[in-house]
C-alpha cells in the first residue's frame, strides 16, 4: 500500500471517494469544499497497484490537527487501509495532539481511533442530524 499527499489535480478522484461512501450524509464534502480543503489543508490518498482505496483528511489548527474526514471504499474495507491512512499521518504531521468528531453509533470507526489512542473527550448532544457525537482526542 503507498499513500500520497493528494494535491489539487486529485479532486475528481476524491470527490467520487466521498460521493460513494459518504451519499446521503448531510456532511458529505462537496467538490467546492474539497477543492478548498486541497488549498488549505491536508488529504492524504491511500493506493495499491494505482488503484486509490481511500483518504483522510487533516485539518491543521494553531496547535493541533483535527480529523475532518476518513473513508475507504466498500470493497477495500478490512484490510487496514483506515488504519495504514492514520499510521501514516502520525508519522508525518509534525503535531503531538489530534482530535476528531464521530458518531456515537459508528461503533467501528471508534475502535479504530481508540486502537491508535484517541480516548472520549466529550458528549456532543445532538451534534449529528442523527446521532449524538463523541468528541475523542489523541494527546501523547
Ligand atoms: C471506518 C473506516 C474508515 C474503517 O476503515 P477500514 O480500512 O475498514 O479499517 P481497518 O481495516 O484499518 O480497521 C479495522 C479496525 O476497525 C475496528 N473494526 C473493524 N470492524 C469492526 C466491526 N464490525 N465492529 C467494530 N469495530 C470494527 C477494529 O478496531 C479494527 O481493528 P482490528 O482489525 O485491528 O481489530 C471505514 O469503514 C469507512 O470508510 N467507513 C465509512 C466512513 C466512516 O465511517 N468514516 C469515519 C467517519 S468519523
């Protein structure tokens, strides 16, 4: 698996990554917002035999990164793309604190974040359309 910086030529390819998994969720990245966050912030892209499997995306803040968006494609996940994306970004985003925001019925995506460390922080009632959230951070 190799994971690249993705830079403003990837926004097609991000877009039809976010359209898939994440249809008919109101936080459902548009082209016009990826296109910003390629400007400002940080997608990596994972691939294997050119293929791109999924991304995640980094928000940089003054003194740490916060997760704006993980996703693997349907037929790639359980095969540790999620957690290859997050291994990578630990070891090369130059901050010791991350945070992100999850729904508290997305029972998989919180065991990945708690195997690499993120712990509940707090409860955001309502925070969803849908479910409450968890605020979980990674402090070490
Ligand atoms: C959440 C997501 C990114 C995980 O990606 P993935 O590549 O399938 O994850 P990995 O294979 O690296 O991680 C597997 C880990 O998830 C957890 N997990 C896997 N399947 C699970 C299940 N059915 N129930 C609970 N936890 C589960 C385990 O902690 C597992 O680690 P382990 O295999 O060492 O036990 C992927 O499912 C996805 O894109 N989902 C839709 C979008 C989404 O929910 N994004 C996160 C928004 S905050």
């Amino acid at each position: 698996m190799k994971i690249i910086k993705a830079k403003k030529e990837h926004a097609k390819l991000l877009y039809e990554i976010e359209s898939i998994v994440f249809c008919g969720d109101a936080f459902a990245l548009s082209q016009a917002s990826i296109t910003y966050h390629l400007k400002h912030n940080t997608f990596f892209i994972a691939y294997e035999n050119g293929i791109a499997l999924g991304y995640i995306l980094w928000l940089e803040r003054k003194s740490y990164f916060r997760l704006y968006s993980l996703a693997v494609l349907p037929e790639h996940r359980d095969k540790k793309v999620g957690s290859f994306l997050l291994e990578y970004s630990f070891k090369n985003l130059t901050c010791k604190t991350f945070s992100l925001e999850v729904k508290q019925s997305n029972e998989k995506a919180i065991n990945l974040y708690k195997k690499f460390g993120f712990e509940v922080a707090k409860n955001l009632k309502a925070y969803y359309e849908d479910s409450d959230g968890y605020l979980m951070k990674r402090e070490f």
